[in-house]
C-alpha cells in the first residue's frame, strides 16, 4: 500500500503529519534565518515559483495547452502593482486592492492570449505563446516612450512593500522575542497564500470544469460532441493560470521593491514549465516538488560550487553559472529517459508507466 | 406525421467528392432507424454533418421541430444529440466513471467559482453527476469497472462506455457510429440487447452498422446510402429486396 493509502487509512497519523508539516513549516523561517536572511528570501522565491508552476499547471497539466509564455501574466501581475503603488504614477494603493487587480489584469492578458490561439494546437500553440511572452516584455521595455508609463530598462522601484495599518512588511519586528524580519514575514503570507493556491488547484481539479479541461486534453473532438464549448473552457483555462501568475507577480514587485523587463524573459517561462514537466504534469504535489527543486537546487549550487572548487584545487574552475545550466541540462535529459511522466507523476500517468 | 429529426436536401462536397448529395430522411420519435450503405457511402459524413463536425455546404436539419444549430457541436450535443464514434475516442486516461461523468457536463452549471468554494449547490451537483454517472456505467453493463482507466477497457467495454458517456447527456437521439465493429456474436447479441433496452426506455436511436444481422433485426426503418445518395429507405424486409440496394451491395452484374 502506498504511503498515502496507509494514511488515509488511518485518520490519527493522517492528522499527525498534517500537524508535523505544519509545524516545520512555521518553524522554517527561524532555522533558514540562523543561517542567513538570504535563504529565507530563496525560499520566498521558491514559493512564488511553485504558485507560478501551479497556475501553468492549469494550463498545461490539466488542459494540455503547451504555453511558453507564461512568465508575461508573471509580469503583468507585477508591473500591475508596481504601477499603482510606487512613486512611478504616486499612486500608492493598498495591496488588498492592487493584487485582486493584478490577476483581473493577468486574467484579461490571459483571455487576450488564448482568444486568437484557441484554433491551434501542440507545437502552433507553444510558437505563439513564446511569441507572446516576448511581445510582453517587448512592450515593458518601450513603453516608457512617448508617455513614460513602464519607465522602460530602468524599471519601476521603490515599490511599496505590503503594508496592512502600520504593520509593513518590510520592517523588521520583535514578535514575542523573536525576531520578525521583512522576509520572514513575507514568508508566512506567501505560505498562506500557497495554501489557498494548492487548495483552488485541488478544487479545480475534481471539478465539472476540471473534467472538462481533462476531457479537452485527451479528446478535443470527443469532448465537444459531449457538449462542452472547448472555446469557453479553454479560455477560462488561461484565465485561471494567468490570474495565479498575476498573483504571483505583485507579490514579487512588492517583496523586491524594484521591477525591471529583465524579470519576465524566454528563460524564466522554460523555468517555470520545467518545472511542471520534472514534477510530473497535472500532480499537484509533483508540481510542487518539481518547483521547489529547480528552485533552491541551483541555489545549494551557488553557494557550494565556488567553496568546494576552491578548496579542492585552489581556484575557481567553472563558474556556479556554468555548472548550473550543465546539471540542468543533464536532469533533464535523465529525467526523459528514467522518469518521463515526472518526478511524482499524476495517479493516471504513474498508471500508463506501470503497464509498459 | 410527427418527426423528431428532418434532415432534408443535405449536402456536403470535400473538393472533387461529392460525400452527402441531397439527402432526405425523417426519424420518427422512438424508433431505431438504420443507416447503411457500403463503406464510402458517406453514412459517417452525415453523422459528422448532423453532430456539427463538419459543416453542411447546402439543405437543412430540423430536431424537434425547431431547426438544428449545427455549426457547434456542443450545441448539438445541448440540443439533445449524442453520439459515439466509429474510431472510439474515449478520454483515454481518465477513469471509466469520470468519462461518464464528462457526459453530464452539458446538463449541469456548476463554474469556476462554484468549484472553488464548493458550495452546498456544487456540492449536490456533484453528487448527482456521480450518481448518474454509476448509475449509467450499471446501466450498460460495466458495474464495477468506473475505477479503471477507460483505455485500459477490453474493446467491447470501451464501446459499451462510449455509449454510457453519451447516455450521460440526457440524448433524445443516441448517434451511434458502428457499435458492433469488432465484435464476437456473443458481445454483438449483448449490445442488441442493450439497445433495446435504450429504446424502450425512450431514446431513439440512429444506427450505423455493417453487421447486416443486428440491423436487419434491431432496426425498425432503414435508408441505404451510396456514393452519398439516399437508394432506398423503408422496413429492413422492404430494403432487402430493393433492386437499387442489392445492386450497390452485389455489384451491377449480378443483379
């Protein structure tokens, strides 16, 4: 029996790792901050990553659209808040209002993306998404001309942080003796965030549109001859997955209080559906885990590779850089030849593999 | 005379080939209505016409005494017509029962929102869907098989679930493209019974099949299409002794 068939099973160690994760998951922030701020801000990045790779999932995992594009809804969610709470327009709202209107935002971009593109299919469709991304940060580039709206290559910075009355979040506080840094606060809401994010994933997924998406996946003739309108369904996939990433990005505008086009290239989308293809495509947990490792991975590397070298012959050989992208290039080659439905692949893909 | 489906002058040309010429028939409420013909007679280009596939290039289609919107198939499907396909196009990697339950996506509400909060309403509706939905697998045969992954099915079953899913939106008219291609006569006389069973239950049937046995004896009229012109249509008796009919099938020559 699988271990979360003995779980389920057994409602009492069910509720005790449930309470387990959850305390380690509180406690995270402290131990990482023990060995700097900086690993608790990776992490942070780690988080909003996994609810990128959560919302592409939508997209990709479940409605089997290919979209290289996905890191522009990223980016429209955060120029959305960087625009109306910096200095750029002095406009500064608070976040409750500007985030909502960073996924309506990324939605729309979202519903503009899939409307023309909803005729093509595989290999047609990624083209046009990669297409689409670039227009976006094409356009975040530019438009700081005739009217200064993105302020161009220079970015928009100092961004608000999140501030709820007089409680920022980027101050540090001392909370019952321990010490509350910006990132450590960020971490708790973004982890409250990815909660509720996994939670909707969840939903959706056991869902009347869910099977939809799944049926369209598999069937695109066959679904629509049982009366679902593959446009309308499509287009509601792309806008789930582009609100998560407009979520997403104006969390990163206010963690990072400075955005730049630089932010949202071609790479970053590859990033992002890497890690839903590690993971396993349309798992959930899979997608997570394949998030979390592309994420602090390269990080462990930065911050090993260069000790390790030197120690070793006395000089640095290959720059972290440059080993990154190699191991990058080698898991994904293992990955399509040992694991290919994915680290944790979907119930029905780990099924397909068990039969070959 | 009351008909629940009027297809009249349909026409439909791929360049050259012209596939539907001027095709009238009528299906009566309650019937199983046979269409045969030899194979590129274009039986599955009226099908694929009347569900919305393709489009029509001439002639219309009346369901249910309103005219049909065949230029969406969920349309169709909404309008009360389903049907199965000759290639079977299940959705391969989803359980049995979630097949099924894809087939009452047309007849249920529930959206994004009601999927995310999970509110009594969408709670209920999902429920209902699962009832039906094993109710409808039960129902053609494949009780205790929802868990399995619908590709994974022994050909018969696959077709018999083809039939559940379609069942699952509500059809007044139940398509059904070649259901017992492929079939050994113990799996073919199992279908013959089910379909019975549809029909006295209140679905009509549209049947396209090459097994000459269970048409002649399931179906109550028939039309025999070749080289996409109606030749003849009437009781299964009156069809076969239809010179035009033993011509297209036999070959001039022998007639």
């Amino acid at each position: 029996m699988s271990l979360t068939g003995k779980l389920k099973a057994n409602p009492a160690a069910l509720w005790s790792a449930v309470a387990l994760v959850a305390c380690a998951l509180i406690a995270l922030p402290f131990v990482l901050a023990t060995a700097g701020t900086t690993w608790v801000r990776v992490t942070n990045l780690a988080i909003l990553f996994t609810l990128l790779a959560l919302g592409l999932n939508i997209v990709v995992g479940f409605a089997g659209l290919l979209d290289l594009g996905y890191i522009a809804f990223y980016g429209v969610g955060a120029y959305a808040y960087a625009l109306l709470a910096s200095p750029q327009f002095n406009l500064h709202l608070p976040f409750w209002i500007i985030l909502p209107i960073g996924a309506l935002a990324a939605c729309v971009f979202g519903v503009l993306l899939g409307a023309p593109t909803l005729k093509l299919r595989g290999d047609y469709l990624a083209i046009v998404t990669l297409g689409f991304g670039e227009i976006v940060r094409i356009f975040f580039n530019n438009l700081s001309q005739p009217v200064n709206i993105t302020n161009g290559p220079q970015g928009i910075s100092r961004i608000d942080p999140i501030r709820i009355g007089d409680f920022s979040f980027s101050q540090n506080e001392l909370i019952l003796g321990l010490n509350f840094s910006g990132p450590v606060k960020y971490y708790y809401l973004l982890l409250l965030i990815l909660i509720v994010m996994i939670a909707v994933n969840l939903r959706l997924e056991n869902s009347r549109i869910g099977r939809a998406w799944q049926a369209i996946r598999e069937d695109e003739v066959a679904a629509q001859a049982m009366g679902i309108n593959t446009t309308q369904v499509k287009l509601l996939a792309f806008a789930m997955g582009a609100s998560f990433g407009g979520i997403a990005g104006g969390m990163f505008a206010a963690m990072q209080g400075f955005i730049s086009p630089e932010s949202f290239v071609l790479v970053e989308s590859v990033m992002v559906l890497s890690m839903v293809v590690l993971g396993g495509m349309g798992n959930i947990w899979g997608v997570i885990v394949g998030a979390l490792l592309l994420s602090f991975v390269p990080e462990l590397l930065r911050h090993t590779v260069d000790p390790v070298q030197r120690a070793l012959f006395g000089r640095l050989l290959v720059e972290p850089e440059v080993i990154r992208m190699l191991l990058f290039g080698l898991a994904l080659m293992l990955m399509m030849l040992f694991r290919p439905a994915g680290l944790w692949p979907s119930q029905v893909r780990r099924r397909e593999l068990a039969e070959k | 005379m009351s008909w629940l489906l009027s297809v009249n002058h349909l026409r439909k040309r791929f360049g050259g080939v012209e596939a539907l010429c001027d095709v009238t028939l009528s299906i009566e409420q309650g019937e199983i209505y046979g269409l045969i013909g030899p194979n590129g007679a274009g039986k599955t280009s009226f099908f694929n016409v009347l569900t919305g596939v393709y489009r029509a290039d001439g002639g219309n289609i009346e369901f249910d005494g309103k005219p049909l919107d065949a230029a969406a198939p969920h349309r169709v499907a909404a309008a009360g017509i389903a049907r199965t396909f000759q290639n079977i196009r299940l959705f391969g990697n989803m359980s049995a029962l979630e097949n099924v339950m894809v087939g009452r996506h047309v007849r249920t509400r529930a959206g994004i929102f009601g999927a995310i909060l999970r509110n009594a309403a969408t709670r209920n509706e999902e429920a209902a869907i699962h009832a039906r939905a094993r109710a409808l697998l039960d129902y053609v045969g494949l009780a205790g098989r929802g868990d399995q992954l619908a590709r994974n099915l022994p050909y018969g079953d696959q077709r018999r679930l083809e039939i559940a899913r379609a069942l699952a939106t509500e059809p007044r008219l139940l398509a059904l493209d070649e259901p017992a291609a492929g079939m050994n006569a113990t799996e073919t006389a199992t279908l013959r019974t089910l379909l019975e069973r549809i029909r006295n239950d209140g679905t009509t049937i549209l049947l396209i099949e090459h097994d000459m046995n269970l048409v002649m004896g399931l179906c109550d009229r028939l039309a025999v299409l070749d080289y996409g012109r109606k030749i003849a249509e009437g009781t299964p008796a009156a069809v076969r002794e239809n010179a035009a009919v033993i011509e297209a099938y036999l070959g001039g020559a022998l007639a």
